[in-house]
C-alpha cells in the first residue's frame, strides 16, 4: 500500500486514507483489537465528525474522518513504513 507524505501545521504527517463505509466506533473498536495499541482519546459528535488518538509501537496516531474517507495521521513523521504497514492493514482489514 502506497503511504502518503503529507506534512500538516502542527507537524504531522498524513499517510494514508482509507474508505469510511464504517462508523467512527466501529473502527475505534477495531484499533483497540490491534495488539499493543492503545486508545487514548474518542471525540465524536455522533453525526460528522470524529477523531481516534491512540498510541501504537511507541507512537501517536490520530484518525479524522473527512469526505468519505478516514484520514490517518502519526505525530513523528520519521514513523518506520513498517509500523505504518502494521497499522494501515489493521485498519484497511475493516474498512476495505
């Protein structure tokens, strides 16, 4: 899987944007069965908006979703593809 190299304001790097055919609960349901991962905050508005924080391998992930799609940030953009890969099929095996 192609990853993204978007670098946001705050420093964070978007690499990757999955289908979001999901509700965000379901997926943060998900991340949570991902071992070693741990959800760290949940903000949803329950109709358009969400975001998932969860820490994986020693870094911080976030997921927002946005135009149909759940965009997928790590705050360190030096993130290993590998951890990247670990993460995006987890995600990819629910949402795809």
């Amino acid at each position: 899987m192609p990853f993204r190299d978007t670098r946001m304001k705050d420093g964070s790097r978007h690499f990757v944007s999955l289908p979001e055919p999901r509700s965000p609960y379901n997926l943060r349901e998900h991340i949570e069965r991902l071992p070693g991962a741990v959800v760290t905050k949940f903000l949803c508005d329950g109709i358009v908006e969400a975001w998932i924080v969860f820490q994986y391998a020693g870094h911080e992930f976030s997921v927002n979703n946005q135009f149909g799609d759940y965009w997928f940030f790590v705050k360190d953009p030096a993130c290993a593809d590998t951890t990247l890969q670990e993460v995006a099929a987890h995600c990819a095996a629910l949402v795809a």
